[in-house]
C-alpha cells in the first residue's frame, strides 16, 4: 500500500474537487475528458447533464448538448446510470445480440421493430405504436406503450441507438456493428477500461465507493460481469491508493493528491444531485460532515432540503444547498445550510456572481 504520511481527508477533497471541475473546455473536450455524463429528465431548473457541463464547458447554455448531440461523436446509453458517453466506449459495452432470457414472442416483436427501424432509417416511438398492436404494460408511474418498452430494450442492448431527441423523446435508428475481438483476453481489457473510466471520472475512492460502482457497472454490462469483477479484484495493483483515517481510496495511476497542483479556486457552484463532485454520497459524508440527500422523489411533507436541492461549492466547503427555480422569467433561490450561514461578504458576492452566471446559462 502507499505510504504518504501528509495525505489527508482534506488534501483528498481539494483532489477531489480540482480533478473535476477542470478549467472550462470545448463541450467535445469536456465530455471525453468526463468519460461518462449522468443524464435526468428533470430540469430544475435545467436538466442535470446541463448543469453539470455549465461549469466544465466554456459559455454553455442549457439544452446546448441537445441542440448539438447529432453533430458529436457522443451516444446515449446505460453505464453505471443514463447517460451520455464517447462513442468508442459505447462500443464497448454491448453483446450486440438479444438476450438469451427473451422469449420466442419477446424475439419475434423485437426482430420485427427492428426490420421496421431498418426500413425507415429513423424511427420516432408513435411510428412503432402505429405499425404494431404490441399494447400496453404496467411500469412505476403508470402505463407504458410495450412498443415504446421494446425501442427501449433494444437500444439497451446495442441494437438501436438514439439519433436525436424531438421535443425530449429519443429518435431512433439501427446499427451495424463492424466485428471485433470477443477472446478473453479482448473482454477482459474491455473490462479494465471500462472500470478505468469510473475511477478516473469519481476519484479519489474510498473502497466502499468503488465496490459500489463495481457492482453498478456490472449490472450495466451484465454480460461482462465476470470479467469486471476480475478487474475490480485487483484493484490494489491497477490503481494508485492510500489509507487515510482508517480507509482506503483509490484513484488512477500517476496522480498525486498531494501536488500543490491540485488547487481550489475560491468561486461558489450550484452543483446538480449527479455531479461527479457530490455524486458519491459515502464520500460527500467524510469529505463535509454532513448527509446530503436528493428528495425529488420524496413525498413534499418529508423533505427537508427540498425538491430539488443542489449543493453549494464554495472554495473546497459545502456548507448547504440551495433550490433554484424560474417565476415569471426570473431565477430564484431558496438556501439552506448544514451549519451556521457563513456571515462575510464574501459568501454574499460569491451568491451573486453564481446566480449571475445561471441567470446566464439559462438565458433568461
């Protein structure tokens, strides 16, 4: 194990903090430097691969990601969540077969919608509802439309992919996958870069964490799980790490959470409930001595931070959280704190130059 008796928590989180939100790049940049971008359909007030990029990406506007999704080398799919990924790591997460559990009339419909996508190219789901009478299936929340459910299995699968999006619902069109290697030793370094890209986007880790996104990971690419494990056993050898008040954390080889390097600028973010920063609730809780907690989903009468309420940055602290919505074209903002509010006119300019910058973001 790595012995480095100046490494503390608190080093770990200016680590932590600086790594990710490097300084603002192109969206293309970003995105690749990312590895993976959660996405959410809630927007409050923008969707969260929004306000995640709005503070890596140089003068970003909501839905810009959107508007230029069909001219980036970038696919929608499942990894460790929803999201957004580089394209040659889409490449690497499917079978590119259906799954042996489907059934002969699951296969049969799906082989169906799938010479339907092939003939037109792109297909929106009210397409699919209209040729096929696959009706309807109970889901979380109500109804769902069997053949919205099956452009959706395939896609999961490999087999369709999103074009665009009209009016926030996915366009669909086929894909022609070009051989590859499929021996061990080719899944299992598929496995490893695959791993490689969730300890490089949430570093430092501590081991808990990693477990956790291990297991996320293999539930996203079920059929390489066995060799993900593999990877993830060797942890100790593939990644750098070093016990720290009891735990041990892991990042990427050849970094250092020491390096004066990695230094915290003194600006305050509203960060989305997925960023990177915060997206760690294990690690939220050791790095800031306070439970965060996304409550979208909770009944109204039992929030306590509120519907949508995002962490506050400022400099390497989070002392609270803050909900922000738009009334009559303009952007307010309730805060709450974990702790005293900070009283300096600092904090207060910080405030302002945030909500300034939203206000921005979100052309108002």
């Amino acid at each position: 194990m790595s012995r480095r008796k100046s490494l503390d928590l608190a080093q770990l989180r200016r680590y932590a903090i600086a790594r990710s939100l490097f300084p603002p790049t192109t969206l293309r940049r970003a995105i690749a430097r990312l590895g993976f971008l959660q996405a959410d359909p809630m927007r409050a007030p923008a969707r969260a691969q929004d306000l995640i990029l709005a503070h890596r990406v140089r003068d970003y506007r909501a839905g810009e990601l959107e508007r230029r999704y069909p001219r980036l080398a970038v696919e929608e799919a499942v990894f460790v969540n929803y999201g957004f990924l580089p394209r040659e790591t889409v490449a690497m997460l499917h079978a590119r077969q259906m799954p042996d559990s489907w059934d002969a009339k699951t296969r049969a419909r799906a082989e169906e919608v799938l010479a339907f996508a092939r003939e037109r190219g792109r297909i929106h789901p009210r397409d699919v509802q209209t040729r096929f009478d696959h009706g309807r299936i109970q889901r979380w929340g109500g109804a769902l439309s069997a053949s919205t459910q099956m452009l959706e299995r395939l896609h999961h699968h490999g087999l369709l992919r999103v074009a665009r999006r009209e009016a926030g619902t996915r366009i669909y069109q086929p894909i022609e996958h070009p051989p590859r290697d499929d021996s061990p030793e080719a899944r299992l370094e598929r496995a490893g870069q695959l791993l490689d890209t969730v300890v490089q986007l949430y570093a430092p880790l501590p081991a808990g964490s990693l477990v956790y996104l291990g297991r996320l990971l293999r539930d996203g690419v079920p059929h390489m799980a066995a060799e993900i494990r593999q990877v993830q056993d060797q942890a100790l050898a593939r990644y750098a790490h070093a016990e720290v008040d009891g735990r041990v954390w892991f990042w990427p080889q050849g970094e250092n959470p020491a390096s004066r390097r990695y230094a915290v600028d003194d600006r305050l973010r509203f960060l989305a409930p997925f960023d990177p920063v915060v997206w760690d609730r294990r690690r939220f809780q050791l790095f800031w001595g306070w439970e965060y907690k996304f409550e979208a989903y909770v009944p109204a009468d039992k929030r306590r931070m509120g519907h949508y309420a995002m962490p506050v940055l400022w400099g390497d602290d989070v002392p609270g959280w803050v909900n922000l919505k738009v009334v009559d074209g303009r952007l307010k903002h309730q805060l709450g704190f974990a702790g005293p509010r900070p009283k300096d006119g600092a904090f207060r300019q910080a405030l302002d130059e945030a909500l300034q910058k939203t206000t921005a973001f979100l052309g108002l």
